[in-house]
C-alpha cells in the first residue's frame, strides 16, 4: 500500500527548501507532490516519496511536523482521456476522494493516479469489486534503492 508523507508547511522563504535539504541529505526521491494553500499564511506539502517511512523518520527527527498518511494509487492509460476513462471506473465503484494528483513513471510509461479517501479497506473492497487493481509499492515509488 502506498503512503504520502503530509507536512505542515509554513509559506516563507526557504521553509519548503528546508524540507528537500532534509530529504537530500537522507537520499529521499521526491517522485510526485502538491502544495495547498490553507490559511494564514499555512499550507500543506504532500509528497510522495521513493521510501516514505525513512523521509517521515528524518523529517520527525528534524523537529518537522509531519504525518504518514495511506493513499490508494491506480494506473490509468498516458493517452487521451486515460484520467476520464480512470475516473469513470472509479466513480462506478461509487468511491469518493479529498485529494488527487498524478505521476508519470518515465521508465515504463506508465501513469498514476493517488487517492486520498476517507475509508481506505471500503475503497479498496470497492474498487477490486470493480476491476480495478491498487498498485504495489515497487510500482509506485520506482526505484527504492538510494
């Protein structure tokens, strides 16, 4: 199952920098993120990362505030509507989601979709029920060896 690590991200000069320097220096691979803006000046990073407990682990340890959240990744088709017919299927599975983002793995070009859903082992019986298959780890980092 996959994971994106969340942080609560101050909108200043240099505050996201901090963060790529921690996971450089622990050689973490950002593969995919986002950043929304919440209020006041505040954010949230989410990132999902080649090995996600080891960048929660040295984030933590830094004195960051950080969660390690379970998401659901889907591949759908790099081609013309690969994300509606995706989208299409999992709104038939009757699955709902708060946040969403894509990634491109160059090397088998493929792509990906991340879900963040409320109820994860419901979404899972759903989607399944539905033919859709959750992505192993290995397919949703790339490679883990740093």
């Amino acid at each position: 199952m996959a994971y994106e690590v969340s942080i609560f991200l101050e909108n200043k000069i240099g505050h996201f920098e901090r963060i790529t320097r921690i996971l450089k220096k622990n050689k973490i691979n950002i593969r995919t993120m986002s950043i929304n803006d919440t209020a006041n000046g505040w954010g949230i990073l989410n990132l999902l990362v080649n090995n996600p407990q080891k960048a929660y682990k040295a984030l933590e340890t830094e004195g960051v505030s950080v969660a390690l959240k379970e998401v659901i990744a889907l591949e759908m088709k790099d081609e013309l509507g690969g994300l509606d017919d995706l989208l299409l299927k999992v709104t038939q599975a009757k699955v709902n989601f708060n946040n969403a983002y894509g990634r491109i793995i160059e090397e088998t070009k493929a792509a990906i979709l991340i879900l963040d859903v409320s109820d994860i082992p419901d979404s899972q019986n759903k989607l399944a029920k539905n033919g859709l298959h959750i992505l192993d780890d290995e397919k949703v980092y790339g490679n883990l060896n740093y």
